[in-house]
C-alpha cells in the first residue's frame, strides 16, 4: 500500500502537458493560480550573478534597467509615473505579484482585452498603452527585445504553457456586504497617504517619482488592468505597504483598492466615439469590478484626466 | 500710501523671517535658553554634517518636518538616545521648530544619485538597490530614494550619515529603543536583517558619501 501510494505520487507529479492542450482562456485577468503542492516551492528564477558576460548577457541587463527604471531608460514609450517595477514587484521576479517567469512561457494567448491571440510583444505593448499610458513600443524595438531577452531569462527552466503556481495576485474575495469607498478611504489616510501623499499625487525625488502616482493625470488610465478592484484588491493584500505585505485584511484591501480607484485617471484609449457610455459596454461592463462610466458621488466617473 | 503700507507690509515680513532665521542659527550655534540645550554645533558640526568617528548624524538639509518630528518623539522616548535626550528635553516647542527650519534650509554636498537600475558589486549594494524580497525586504531606495537622498517629510537620507549612526538606528529598531517610524514601516525591516547585512549596507550609504 505504502509502495503504492509512492507510485502514484510520482505519477501525480509528472508535467501535465501530454495530457492537456495549450491552454486557451482568456489571459485577460489572470485566473487566480495555485499554491505550490506542500513541501514544493514557487518556481525559482537565476541570479542576476550567473548571467554571461557576452551579447545575451548585455541585452538582460539593459531589459532589467528598463523594466525597474521605465521612464528614464524609455522615455518616448511612458506617458506618466509609471515603471514596471511598480505593479511587479522584486523587479518582476516575486511569486504572487505577477512575475515575468509566470507570464513569459504562457504566450502567445487569447486575450478578450483586444479579442485576438497576443503574442509576448504584443501583451508588453499593452503595458505601456494602458499602464504607463504611454505608446507602445514598436515589436521589434530594442526596448521589447531587451524586455523580452529579460523575460525569458527569468524563465529559464520554466515549462512553457503551464500555469505556475504563483503567476498572479492571489485573489481576494470581495467582502460580503460589498466595498465601503469612506472606509478605504480611512485606510488610505492612516496607511498609504505616508508614501502615495494625500492625494494620491506620488512623490517625487528631484525628478524621479520614488513612490508610484496612485491616481489623476501621472497614473495608470482607465484600461490598465489595476483599474479592476478586484485586481487593485489583490494587489495590495499581497504586497502593500510595500514590504509589509499580507497585514491588511480582505476587507481593507477592498475598500481602499475600491477608494483609489474611485479617482479620474487617464482616459481608457480604447475610447469610443467620445462616449463613456458605449466605452464602459464594450470594454468595461464584463471586466470584473471597476467604476468606469459609475456614477459616484453625483459624477460620472470616466471622463479622464487630459 | 499705499505703496507705503505695502513696502511696511514686505519689511515687517522680512523681519520676521529674518529673526526666524536667526533664532534657528543661534540655537545651533550657541543652544537654546536654557542652559542645559547645548549647541548642536558642538557634536554635529558648523557645516551640520555630523562627526562620524563619534557617530553624531548629518542634520544638514534634513526637511524640517521630520526633524520636528525627531525632536519631539526623543522628548517623548519614542526614540531613545542618551545623549541627545537632556539636550531636547531643554528646548521649547518654539525652539525646536526654529532650529528645524535652520537645519533644513543648511547647505549639503551633492550626491550621486545610484538607482534600481545600477549594477551591485556588494552585500550593501544588494540590500539597496535590489532587497532582500524573500524576507519581505524592499530595496533601500524604493523609499529613501536614489542614492539614498531621502524623499520627502518621512524617508531621511541616508547617504551623509556615518556607517557608525546608520548601524546604531538599525540596531535600535531591532531593539525597540527607536520605534517613532510610520507604521513601523522601518521596524519590521530591521528585525529582519542580519548582522551582516546591517553593516554592509551601512557602510553602503555611508561610502556613497565620501
């Protein structure tokens, strides 16, 4: 029996890509991924010590600097604050904060977000649209080839098309009697206002944004998935205040997500006719929790910030 | 008349200043009313860069909020330290904030501004501009900015200090005597950081100065 069990364990433990095809759901928002099985770890990218010294080498490192430093080391890409380094922490590497090891083997995919298969340029792309509500880099510039030649590095050893445990925010469930936008706002006062500042400005050293702008002209637009609630949500349960991750409860993930994103931010890109009416039905009526085109406090959320 | 009540309205408002200004400086150079505030000079120095051998911080440019704050939480033993404490003890509120606007406002070196996109050659270079996330611990400039310059009313510099004073406060954060941080956002970074990595990345900060 004993004997037995072992085998199956083994078996169990066998890559599951012979028996299942590519995955094809939607790669829009991330489906809440799995814990590692007991006794196993997240998956473990190199050491920046072990990268060669030759032309592969160069090309990660300058896609390392890009991705923690966005704004100086692309500045023609980035139209705010932002730096991917702000939403993936440990420069991309953390498990549960979307790590670039858990997005880089799981392309090309379907995504509802533009309704077409992406391919790994083509999702860094959307990044800098909607995010660093900036302007796409083109495929084949050096900025997505020393983006891409960082991913795939991270994800050396990494088995492609299989969902790692650890490639999302872990997800948080929304409270029962819904999100309370004076309770985030609460949280965010005693909590986030220290480095955010209490208006959600950021702050600066010099010209350097330090601390990321949380909303108005500087932040992420309307189409950038931290827009979701239930993201933001995520987001900050696991790594907010920023090293001190997993302290606030569900509940206060929620309300203060729901109190950030309750702000005018860059339009959504995507915009239709001028109207936030039909941008909210195609792009934001079926895009998990978010107050685009929501009427709060008397007024219409949506309008942008430009 | 009214240009002269304007012109009276700009001196008295320059007067004002100016007194401010020379209560703070006299305050750091010859110590509050009462006898027992020594002068800051005596162990931070004229140029209020500290003395790193005795391990007396850089004040010098520090925003006067958070030497306010400083100030205050040593008087109210949120923040202990023994030789400070009967200096501040004997200064008013109205001295301690004079003295704070002085030391803002005091001249500092330029620094070089090293940021998260710098290679590291060290353990201290490391810990600053990459962390120790496994431990929850983030890069040292994601708060104190490039180079360690400080951002401002809550995140000081940290380049300027002495090895000597950055090792002494991250000793007294694992040891409860300093616990006057926002939400311990600095404590709980301490008590998770090694012997090693608390020299190291002193001397980090402190190297980056000289």
């Amino acid at each position: 029996m004993r004997m037995y069990l072992a085998v199956a364990a083994t078996f169990l433990s066998l890559p599951v890509a012979a028996q299942t095809a590519v995955p094809m759901d939607d790669q829009s928002q991330l489906a809440p991924s799995a814990q590692p099985a007991a006794g196993a770890e997240y998956f473990q990218p190199p050491s920046e010590s072990d990268l060669p010294d030759n032309a592969f080498g160069e090309l990660v490192r300058e896609g390392r600097a890009i991705f923690v430093d966005t704004r100086k080391r692309a500045p023609e890409y980035v139209g705010n604050g932002m730096t991917c380094a702000n939403c993936h922490m440990d420069q991309g590497r953390k498990p549960n904060s979307a790590p670039l090891w858990g997005a880089y083997p799981m392309y090309p995919a379907y995504r509802s977000k533009n309704d077409k298969v992406n391919t790994y340029a083509e999702r860094m792309q959307g990044c800098f649209q909607f995010s660093m509500n900036g302007t796409p880099p083109p495929a084949d510039s050096h900025v997505l080839n020393a983006l891409t030649a960082y991913s795939y590095w991270l994800s050396t050893g990494a088995p492609v098309a299989e969902v790692l445990p650890g490639r999302a925010y872990p997800e948080v469930p929304e409270p029962a009697g819904g999100y309370d936008l004076a309770q985030g706002r609460q949280v965010y006062d005693a909590q986030c206002a220290v480095c955010h500042g209490p208006e959600g400005q950021g702050q600066k050293s010099g010209e350097d944004f330090v601390f990321p702008p949380l909303w108005g002209k500087e932040s992420f637009n309307w189409g950038a998935g931290m827009h979701r609630i239930n993201t933001a949500a995520a987001f900050i349960k696991e790594s907010m205040p920023l090293g001190k991750g997993g302290s606030l409860t569900d509940e206060q993930a929620w309300n203060v997500a729901a109190f950030m994103n309750s702000h005018e931010r860059p339009q959504d890109p995507r915009l239709i006719d001028g109207s936030i009416e039909e941008t909210r039905k195609k792009y934001h009526a079926n895009d998990g929790v978010n107050l685009y085109g929501v009427e709060v406090d008397g007024v219409v959320l949506g309008q942008g910030t430009n | 008349m009214k240009t002269i009540s304007v012109a009276a309205g700009l001196l008295t408002c320059l007067l004002t200043t100016s007194i401010q200004a020379d209560a703070g400086a006299d305050i750091y150079s010859k110590g509050g009313a009462n006898a027992a505030a020594l002068a800051c000079v005596t162990c931070h120095g004229a140029d209020g860069l500290g003395m790193a051998a005795s391990g007396f911080p850089r004040l010098a440019g520090l925003s006067a909020t958070y030497m306010e704050k400083q100030l205050h939480d040593l008087k109210a033993g949120s923040r202990v330290a023994p030789v400070m404490s009967p200096i501040v003890n004997a200064l008013t509120d109205e001295e301690i904030q004079s003295v704070s606007q002085y030391i803002e406002n005091m001249p500092t070196p330029s620094y070089p501004r090293v940021e998260r996109s710098s290679e590291v050659d060290s353990l201290g270079a490391q810990l600053a501009l990459r962390g120790a996330w496994d431990r929850n611990i983030p890069e040292c400039v994601s708060c104190h900015g490039p180079g360690g310059v400080g951002v401002g009313d809550a995140f000081p510099p940290l380049v300027g200090q002495s090895s000597n004073y950055l090792a002494s406060q991250l000793v007294a954060w694992r040891e409860g005597t300093r616990q006057n941080d926002p939400n311990d956002l600095m404590g709980h970074i301490a008590r998770s950081m090694t012997d090693e990595e608390v020299t190291a990345v002193s001397d980090y900060f402190s190297g980056l100065g000289k």
